[in-house]
C-alpha cells in the first residue's frame, strides 16, 4: 500500500522507474513480435517444404501402380502416408480423368496448407494428388510465444520495478533527502549547517554550492548584525552626549535666569 501511495505521488524516483519499466516493455515486445514474425514463418515454410515434399513422394509411388490400374495399392500408399505424419489432414488421389480414386474420411482445415502434385510415368500425366497438412502446429507455436512474451514482461517488470525502486531509493532518494533536509536547515536559519559529502559527483556538487550559499549567508548576517550593533553603539554615545549637551544647556538657562532676576533687583 506504502508503494502505491509512492507511485500516486509525481516524484523523480518513480519517473525514473516507470520510464525505465516502459522502455523495457516496449523492447521486449519489438523483440517478441520480431521472433513471432520470424518463427511463424519458418514454420509456414518448413510446413509448406513438408506438404511438397510428401505430395511429391506420394505422386511417385502412385505412378506405377496407377498406370497399371491398381487402385488398391494406391489406397495402401495414400493411406501409409496419411498415418506417417499427424499434421497431414487430408490426401486425395484422381486419376487422368478427374475421378477420386482414394480419399480419406477427414475434412480438410479452411486454413489446411495445401499442395498438389501431378502424376506422371514417361512424362505423362495420369492423375493428380493433393496433400493438406494442418497449420495446428503454427497456431500452437502462436499461442505458445504469446504466452512467453506475456510472462516475460510480467516477470521483466517486475523485477525492473523492483531493482530499480530499490537501487533508486538506495542511490537517488536518500541524498536528495539529504539536500532536502539541510536546505530546510539552513531555510530555519542553522547557517552553521554543512552537507556532508556522499558518493555521487553530482549530488556532491549541489552539495557543495548549498554550503556555499549557507556560508554566504552567515557571512552576510554577521556582517549585518555588526553594522547593526556599530550603529546601535554610535546612537547610544550620540544620545549620551545629547544627554550631557541638555544637562550644561539646563545649568546655563539657570544661570542667565538667576543673573536677569538680580538685574531686575538692582533697578
């Protein structure tokens, strides 16, 4: 619950993660998808290959018996070719004129690979096969990569989530912590506060400008707060001699007073 309220929360650590866990999800899918192009379509041609070369070899071991009208031997071949092999589906023999002479009792698949071969003694044609083999196997291929693909991700997320949740928390999160704190500090007024050094070069080096900046600070604060007590210090010596100035100025006021009344006396 902690990690989602984490990942709820717009940071650098979970930017980090999730662009990384995107980057790899979209490499293991290219790559996927490139080995189920590549996979399918060597099975198609390995399929394609396998039609051809069993529709081939049943032709020629329906020449023989075809031209001499002996039907049954061509059942027996079709029907030892059809059990060779549990991708073949369907094998149907025509003779010259286009009739069935052999079918098996399967329907072909709509998507069956089918391949037909002429049959032919000295260069004739007597009749044609037709050979169907089942792309079962590529569908099963299919589903089998779409599953590994599926699983791979999941798993690749995971762990990259993971590793890097915790190698960022590790690497990342506890320094700019660290900065964190000790611009709050210094914020609060500890201008003695000092970042100590860690292993990033980086993060060092913002370090090193917060220190800067706190002694900077300090440095103006004291020359601040001494301009400050040099002006409080000048004002009490103006005022104590303000002070003095009135004291000699009230005993000369008295003075001239006690001097114009004993003039108004004489008279």
């Amino acid at each position: 619950m902690k990690i989602l309220q984490n990942y709820q929360q717009r940071t650098l650590v979970r930017d980090l993660t999730v662009g990384l866990a995107l980057t790899i999800v979209i490499v293991v899918i290219v790559l996927g998808g490139l080995y189920y192009y590549f996979s399918v379509t060597q099975m198609e041609q390995i399929l394609h290959q396998k039609a051809t070369s069993m529709a081939q070899e049943l032709a020629d071991a329906s020449a023989v018996p075809l031209w001499n009208f002996d039907v049954n031997t061509v059942k027996k071949t079709a029907a030892v070719y059809l059990r060779t092999d549990e991708v073949v589906v369907s094998i149907r023999v025509f003779n010259q004129q286009g009739t069935v002479i052999y079918e098996n009792e399967s329907t072909p698949e709509n998507d069956s690979i089918l391949e037909v071969k002429p049959i032919q003694k000295d260069n004739k044609t007597i009749g044609r096969v037709e050979v169907s083999l089942t792309r079962q196997t590529v569908r099963q291929e299919q589903r089998t990569i779409l599953y590994s693909t599926l699983m791979v991700i999941l798993a690749v997320v995971s762990a990259v989530v993971i590793v890097t949740q915790f190698l960022l928390q590790r690497l990342l999160a506890r320094p700019l912590d660290m900065l964190t704190q000790g611009i709050k500090a210094i914020a609060g007024g500890n201008y003695e506060y000092s970042l100590p050094t860690v292993k990033q070069t980086d993060i060092n080096v913002i370090a090193q400008e917060v220190n800067i900046m706190g002694k900077q600070i300090r440095e103006l604060v004291e020359t601040l707060e001494q301009r400050v007590a040099t002006r409080t210090q000048e004002l009490t010596e103006a005022n104590h001699k303000l002070g003095e100035q009135y004291v000699e100025l009230g005993a000369q006021a008295e003075q001239l007073e006690f001097q114009a009344i004993r003039l108004q006396e004489a008279k």
